[in-house]
C-alpha cells in the first residue's frame, strides 16, 4: 500500500514540474507616458528558448496585460589565461638542428573555450631515446716491429690493443730494411715488420629518439556566458473600461469583457487547476484502496468464526 501512494505522489511530482516556469529575476511595474506596462527581466543559459517566457493574456491588480516585446541582452565574458602545451615528437636522430626542423615555430590552440596561438619554447627541449640494440664496429690497427735480423714470426706478437679492444694479426708484411756484402753479392741483413691487427667492438646504439618541447603563450575567451531578456506587457485598467460601458449603456460589451477577462484568468490558473485535480485524484484513490483493505478484512473476520465452529462441531 506504502509503495503504491510512493508512486502515485512521484507521478504527481512529475505531472506538476512540467508546469514550472522560469522566475524572473526583476519585475517592475510603470506608467510610462499613460502606458501601462509591466516588465519582466529574466537571465537564462544561452541555449535557452525565450518562447517560454511569453506568459498569456492575464489580470493583476484591476489590469489586463497582454504580451508587447521581448528584448534581449547577451552577456559576454572575456579574460586571458597563460597557457604551456607539450608536444612529443619521434625523431631518427638527436641532433638540435635535425630536430627543430621538424617542429613548427607556432601552434594553434583551441579547446572549445579559450583559443590563441603558442610558441615554442627553445629551453624546453629534451630527446632522449626510445630503445637501444646491440651493434659492432670493425677495429683496426698496425705495428712496425723492428730492426731484426731475419724474417721470423717469433718476432711478431700474436695480438694487439687498441682503445681498450684486444685485436688478433691478420697479416705481416716483411721488409728490408738493411743489407750487407756477402761474396761477390749483397745480402739482406736487417728486416722491419709491418704487422696488421683487427677485431670487433659492441655498443649500445639508440633505435630512435623521443623529443618533447613546450609551446607557451596567452589564451583569450570571449563568449556569451547568459542571456539577459526583457519582457514586456501591456495593461489596460479593467473597472475602467467597465465603468465606461455602463455610463453607454452597452451592457452587451460589458459582458463580452467579464468573459474575455474570465478566459484569461481561466488560461492563466489553467495548469494550477490541473495539478489541484491531479492531487484530489490521488487523495481520492488512495482512500479508496484504504476502505478496500478495510473491508476486506472485516469480511474475513466472520468467515474464520464460522469455520471455527464448524471444527467444533465436529469434534
């Protein structure tokens, strides 16, 4: 029964906030040059509908106002804000040069609010890589070795060093470097050896760069932040215009007055009187579900006497 009035209140709820109107935030009442007006001034968001604002012919302290004018008034808002954007760039190479050839000297931003354009900034750039793999580069080097007496490889060492790399010989190139009489012929007696030495090195190299700079500059935003609207009624003085159709004698007019005055007053509490009727209606129901129960368990009370004695009896 609670669940079913909980519903019941949350549909009245509803049906009723459907008839909400916006509150003004200013009302002023005038007579400006012999014209009555009454004015209304509303601030809504800038997507809002100003249509809803119109209300319809109605009666407020002996006038009739109808709808004249609606003035609107956009409510701008503007400020600067400094602003920094990183970028990241991938790069093949770490060289400052190679780089900034790549990065455009401005940008333009713009994130549905503020905009303006940034500049880079020089001080800001850092690379570093973005993954290493292992290579090798060939090392080599040479040795002369002498003055010796014969071409002997026992002379030659079998390996040399170079910037800390052991290399191993790959070749020996022999030569005279002296000679001597021997008979009647010249025979070499002093020799030199040129000996050459290679080998591999391994490093780190960088597979690729990762460079990120900073683009900074001032950001404006103008933009209508609310709407301000004026509405504006006219009103006539309704005992006025009554009294002057009595002095006349068009009682016929008078009439046609009091109904028009009446319609506008019906159309005006129109959505009032819907929500009152909604309310009654739930009153209504819920008191009726209440009797139901009601009655229904004093209709169970008799049956139970009168199975009780029925078991009685039969015992």
């Amino acid at each position: 029964m609670k669940k079913c009035i909980l519903s019941l209140l949350l549909v009245l709820a509803l049906s009723t906030g459907a008839f909400a109107m916006e509150i003004p935030t200013d009302t002023v009442v005038q007579n400006l040059n012999g014209s009555q007006q009454l004015i209304k001034t509303y601030t809504l968001p800038p997507d809002a509908d100003p249509q809803t604002l119109i209300e319809a012919p109605f009666e407020l302290e002996g006038y009739a106002y109808t709808f004249a004018d609606i003035v609107k008034k956009e409510n701008r808002v503007a400020d600067t804000d400094r602003h920094t954007e990183t970028v990241t760039l991938e790069t093949t190479t770490d060289e400052l040069t190679d780089i900034l050839e790549q990065m455009a000297p401005t940008m333009e931003y713009d994130d549905g609010l503020y905009a303006g354009t940034l500049a880079l900034d020089h001080t800001s750039i850092r690379t570093k890589a973005s993954g290493y793999t292992t290579k090798s580069r060939k090392v080599s080097t040479t040795k002369t070795i002498g003055p010796v007496d014969r071409n002997d490889m026992s002379y030659v060492p079998a390996t040399a060093v170079k910037d800390g790399v052991t290399l191993n010989l790959s070749g020996v190139d022999w030569q005279v470097i002296g000679t001597d009489v021997a008979g009647d012929a010249l025979a070499p007696c002093s020799y030199q050896a040129v000996a050459s030495y290679s080998g591999k090195t391994y490093y780190q190299a960088a597979t690729g760069y990762v460079t990120t700079a900073n683009y900074v500059g001032e950001i404006t935003r103008d933009n209508v932040e609310s709407v301000t609207y004026q509405v504006t009624y006219l009103g006539k003085l309704v005992t006025a215009e009554a009294d002057a159709a009595g002095t006349n004698g068009m009682d016929d007019h008078a009439g046609e007055s009091r109904e028009h005055s009446a319609k506008v007053t019906a159309g005006t509490a129109l959505p009032y009187i819907a929500g009152g009727l909604g309310v009654l209606a739930i009153i209504t129901l819920a008191v009726m579900l209440m009797r139901s129960r009601k009655e229904l368990r004093l209709l169970q009370g008799p049956e139970d006497e009168i199975d009780n004695e029925m078991e009685d009896e039969g015992k």
